[in-house]
C-alpha cells in the first residue's frame, strides 16, 4: 500500500491527528504526546499510538529523541498533507479553537491588523441559516444614503473585503441584487416561503459574470522584480478570476492602481491593472483606486 493510500484508509478522525503531527513537525520542528492530548483530547495511550502511526506511515518525517522523551522532525521532512496558506497563518495567529473551550491563544508571537469591525454573532447566524435554507430573511437596515428602513431580503453569500463582512442578496425594496453589510443589519427573521424565481443567485449577472484582472508591478516602480517575489508572480503578473460582484473590493483591498496610465504615484500603490478595460460593467469598479469608466460607457441609474 503507497503512503497516500494509507493516509486515505484510515478514518477522517486518524487523519485529523495526524495531520496535526505533521503540522506540528513541519512548522515547529517538534511534537509530543501532551500536544496531541491538549489539543484532541485524546488519552496518553491514545497520542502515543498517533505518534507511532505517523512514524510507521512517514518515518524519514519523524525522529525520536529519547532523552528529552519529545519528537522531532527528521531530515528528510516532506510534509504529508497539504498545508493551506491561509489555514495557517490563521492557526499561528489565533491558534486553533472548536468554540468549545473559550478563547485561544496564537501558536506563535503573532501581531496582526487589528479587526475594527466584526458582526454581532446574533445577526450573521439568523442570516447563514437563510442562505443554508435559501429563505428570505426580513431586516431592518441602516444604509449611508436612505438611513433606517424596513427591508425584505433573499441572501444567498457572504463576502469578505477584507475590511469588513457583506451579504449578497437580493433585494425585494429596490428589485435589484445588492450588497448589505452585516454590522448594518439589525433584527433578522427568516420567512418561513420560498424565493421567487427572479430571486435566485443564478440571475445575479454580476455574481456569475467573472472578470479575467493581470495585476503587474507598478511601472514607476524600480525593482518590480521585488514586487514579483511578494506576490509570488508566474510570468511577470498575477492572472486573477474573480466574480465581477467582488472585483472592486478586491483591488481595493490591495490598492491596485486601476488607472489607465498608472497615475497614482502614493506609495501603497505596487500593483497595477495592466487593462483597466477588464472592469467594464462592474457595478462597483468605482471602488478600485485610480479608475475611470471608458468615456462610451454609460452610468447605471
């Protein structure tokens, strides 16, 4: 039996286990048996049969150092499960938790950006549940140009900007898809009727629209060879698909020059959309620094 079928033959809970050993291993360089019995809960006997499963399914991974009773990565480590960017950094900056036994603590000393806007737990459950359940969900929000009022809403996504949290959803008071943010949402209860037909996700042309974007470093740049490696670039550039609802967000988020002669000179600005005309007909292009809509385009109403 080959090393992936093993992994594959055991149970999703052996995999979990074990996949924490191999994290542990590759990320701290050690493990023992104390960290398998903190995290999963398991008895003694319990870690110590993980930890020799682990050893008979990778053992150039894992080495045994009797004197301090602790294992230790082996020489010729190679990771045996795929390790997700982002699984991680999450895991070292807040450490993993389940909700179950309180707060975590981060894995390793960690700073990040603090998070100044996050949505109230008794909100975004009542709207997850509608979008699981694919009910209309009546709201009252709080909009910047229309301020308080009573809406009726079908969601069927969440969106993170990377600044703060939305709802994709159509909205029954104006008739269109739109975004809400979440912190602005107050009182949610969901309808016990289905959505109407123009209602469903697959008639949100900007959701299913995908945009094709080439970020590249910013030509006023002097090294863009260093823009290349902070970006990981394949070809010189980052081809990117994205959903045309999310495309403003996203250039935002990364303040991506958008304009067409790359005129934004400020020092946030190292990426740049190589075609600025990709963004034709996305809704919310004007979020993306720098951009102009094409002189024959016309302005939604």
């Amino acid at each position: 039996m080959t090393q992936p079928q093993r992994v594959e033959s055991l149970s999703h809970a052996q995999r979990e286990r074990l996949a924490y050993v191999d994290f542990r291993l590759f990320f701290f360089g050690e493990i023992g048996r104390p960290d398998l019995i903190e995290r999963f809960g398991v008895a003694p006997a319990g870690a110590t049969r993980d930890l020799a499963l682990y050893r008979e399914t990778a053992p150039q991974n894992i080495t045994f150092d009797g004197s301090h009773k602790i294992y230790r990565i082996g020489q010729a480590f190679a990771p045996l499960f795929e390790h997700a960017p982002q699984r991680v950094l999450s895991a070292l900056a807040l450490g993993f938790g389940d909700g179950v036994n309180g707060a975590t603590l981060p894995l390793l000393p960690c700073e990040s950006p603090s998070v100044l806007s996050s949505p109230k737990m008794d909100v975004l459950a009542p709207i997850c549940r509608a979008i699981r359940a694919k009910r209309p969900v009546a709201i009252r929000y709080h909009s910047m140009s229309s301020g308080e009022s009573e809406r009726v809403i079908v969601p069927f996504a969440l969106v993170d900007t990377g600044l703060r949290w939305h709802v994709r959803a159509f909205d029954r008071k104006s008739g269109e898809f739109r975004d809400f943010v979440v912190t602005r949402i107050e009182a949610p209860t969901l309808l016990d009727e289905e959505p109407q037909a123009n209602e469903r996700p697959d008639n949100d042309i900007q959701w299913t629209r995908i945009v094709e974007l080439d970020l590249v470093p910013h030509p006023r740049l002097a090294r863009p060879e260093i823009i290349k490696m902070d970006y990981g670039m394949t070809n010189g550039s980052i081809r990117m698909r994205v959903r045309a609802a999310v495309a403003g967000y996203m250039l935002l988020r990364w303040s991506v020059d958008a304009s067409p002669n790359h005129s934004l000179t400020e020092e946030q600005y190292r990426l740049w959309l190589s075609d600025p005309l990709a963004l034709y007909g996305v809704e919310n292009a004007k979020l993306a620094p720098g951009y102009r809509a094409p002189a024959t385009s016309t302005t939604r109403k």
